[in-house]
C-alpha cells in the first residue's frame, strides 16, 4: 500500500499528456490492453468504466470551472466560492484518477479499497457543493424577489437572484452527471476486488 501511495504522489506531481489516441488497443501476452491518457489497462469492463467515468467525470468539472468563470465576469461577489468550490472538485477528481490509474496496474486490494474510497469522497464533495448552490440560489430567489423583503436583500444575493437560473443551469447540467459518473467509476472500482485475492 506504501509503494501504491507513493506512485499516486509521483502520478499528482508528473501527469502525462494525453498521447494522440486517446484510447487505443495493444496486443501484450496474448491479452487484450488499452491505453488511456497514457494508461494502460486490462481491457475488461470494470477498468473501462472506471477510467472513463473518472475521466470524463474531469472533463465535465474543468467544463464547469470554465463556465463559472465566464459567469463570475456577472457575478463577481457570489462567483469567487462557487469558482474555488468548482477549484476543489477538480483537485480531488485529479487524486481520484491517481489512485485510478494505479488501482488498474496493480491490482491491489488495499489500493482498490482506497480508490473506492476516494471516489466516494469525492461524490459526496460534489453532491454536497450542489446541495449549498441550489440552497443559496433558492434563498437568493425567496429574498430578492418577495416584494415585502426587498429590503434586506443583500448585493451579493440580488445577483445571484439575477442570474440564478446561469448558475443552477451550469451547477445541475455539469455538477450532476460529474457526481453520478464519480459513483459509477466508484462501482467499477469496487467490482474490481473480485478479481484480486484477499491477503
């Protein structure tokens, strides 16, 4: 588990470029591989959706930062957490593809159990973060347009309740299918440990 952990430091630090397949097959000991952003993987079905899931699980995250940002060009006050909410995610689906990326190579169990458990953190993270805009954009919505309470609608909440829907379109359309992806990829994962013995 000690050497595993040091190659997802190692993996953190130096992660490759994705070579120009982005997916491709190889032929090794008469197995079946593929390779993905420099992976290379047993071709089974739980090491595919488990990369791919985790893949483009980031892909749609870094798609949301990019909209956030866009957005906080609007909403600066309110945007500034949502950007460094959306910052987070991002870092902790990049350990999630560490641990992925050495969960499919060596085949672990002490490895797979952590990457499990790092996509469940991760999901969780994701889920709760949607939770808290859907929350304050509803709260933004509630204060700023009841005529009767206009007066203690604050700046930062009458943007937000300006372009709410922006910010929950943004937060639904990418957040969600990220956190669902991440649990499928957390599946994957655990499915993985029926193919590797117990110690």
């Amino acid at each position: 588990l000690r050497s595993g952990l040091h190659a997802i430091y190692i993996d953190v630090l130096h992660f490759p470029i994705m070579p120009g397949s982005a997916g491709s097959l190889l032929k090794d000991d008469s197995a079946d591989y593929g390779t993905l952003c420099g992976i290379k993987y047993q071709n089974n079905r739980n090491s595919i959706w488990l990369l791919y899931s985790c893949v483009i699980a980031i892909v749609l995250i870094f798609l949301r930062i990019v909209g956030d940002f866009v957005l906080g060009m609007r909403v600066r006050e309110s945007m500034l957490l949502v950007v460094g909410a959306s910052l987070v995610d991002l870092f902790l689906s990049l350990i999630d593809l560490a641990f992925a990326r050495q969960a499919v190579k060596m085949k672990s169990r002490d490895l797979i159990i952590c990457t499990v458990m790092s996509f469940i953190v991760s999901a969780a993270y994701s889920l709760s973060y949607l939770g808290y805009l859907v929350w304050d954009v509803t709260s933004a919505w509630e204060e700023c347009q009841d005529k009767s309470a206009l007066a203690t609608c604050s700046s930062i909440h009458a943007q937000l309740s300006a372009h709410g829907h922006l910010v929950m379109g943004l937060g639904l359309g990418l957040g969600l299918p990220a956190a669902l992806l991440q649990l499928i990829a957390a599946h994957s994962a655990y499915a993985m440990l029926e193919s590797v013995a117990p110690r």
